[in-house]
C-alpha cells in the first residue's frame, strides 16, 4: 500500500487542461508519459512528469499557480517540482528546441542532453483525452543514469511489452 497523494488520471487531465489554455507546449514523460503512451492506467502515481520550453515557464508557473501548485524548495533552474496541499505533484523539466527540433535540457552535471527530435513525436491519450509524450524509444532512455526503482522498471516492462521493438534511443550529449 503506497502512503502518498495519489495525482489521478482525473488530476492530470484537468492540470493538463489548464495548461493548455494558458497555451503552455508540453511533453507529458514519467510514469503518465508510459499510461499515455498504452492509453490506460497501469499504476498509481504521485505526479507527472512534463518536459515544457523554458520559454513557456512563467505561463506554467502562472497557470498552476492560479490552480494551487507552488514551488517546492531545492530545485534547480532547469528542473523544479510544484505541489498542491494535498500533495500531488508536477515534476518540471525546461529545455530548448534547437533549429532542427531536437530538445537542449542542460544537466545537473553540466552537460547538455539532446532529446532527439524523433523522439518528440510521441503521441498517447490520458482517460481518452489526446496528449504529446514522448516516444517508447525516447522514454525508454530517460530510464538510465540513475538508479531505478521499482515504478521505473514497472514503466519499462510496459513500455517493452506494449511497444517490443522499441530500443532506447542513444544517450546523446549536446556540447554547450
């Protein structure tokens, strides 16, 4: 039995909703961005994980904010987390897309990681409602140079199950 806040699919829906009035581009990635990618619920989930350009981030900061998230201390300029009072989460990564389309999301290292433009192309669906995400392969790939825990390789056997030919894309680095 999980003891957290649970972010429903209902949840999602309507922060996803909100954003797009407040015309906030997003990629929804994470645990969500698996569920999307099948099209149904496979695990609960505390937050979601959007990718957004750095240059939507005072409209998402506005938007959620007007719907009761804040910002969460110890983030870092290109990832930050917002929480509502009950807890439930938006998990937020800012990078830029280059002139071919590929995203720039700087690293916590220092090093600059290129989300193929390839990989941006994903589409799936929350509770019926259509959603950009990223692809299996590119998805799959946000899958490593951490350690994983059990949700993580929930989320990858679903992938691999539901797209088995998928292959991660190469971790690729931008030099800055």
């Amino acid at each position: 039995m999980r003891d957290w806040p649970v972010m429903s699919a209902t949840d999602a829906v309507a922060l996803l909703d909100v954003l797009a009035v407040a015309g906030v581009g997003f990629w929804v990635n994470g645990g969500w961005g698996t569920d999307a990618l099948v099209g149904h619920e496979t695990r609960p989930h505390r937050d979601i994980d959007l990718f957004i350009e750095r240059r939507h981030v005072r409209l998402l900061r506005d938007a959620l904010g007007t719907a009761g998230l804040a910002e969460v201390p110890g983030g870092r300029a290109a990832n930050f987390v917002l929480s509502d009072d009950k807890g439930r989460e938006v998990d937020v990564h800012l990078f830029e897309l280059d002139a071919a389309g590929n995203g720039l999301y700087p690293m916590s290292d220092g090093r600059v990681w290129l989300c193929q433009a390839e990989g941006l192309v994903g589409s799936g669906a929350i509770l019926g409602k259509p959603v950009r995400c990223f692809t299996a392969a590119l998805q799959l790939q946000c899958y490593s140079g951490y350690d994983l825990d059990a949700d993580d390789l929930h989320d990858i056997a679903v992938i691999r199950e539901a797209f088995p030919g998928a292959m991660a894309l190469p971790e690729l680095f931008h030099e800055a």
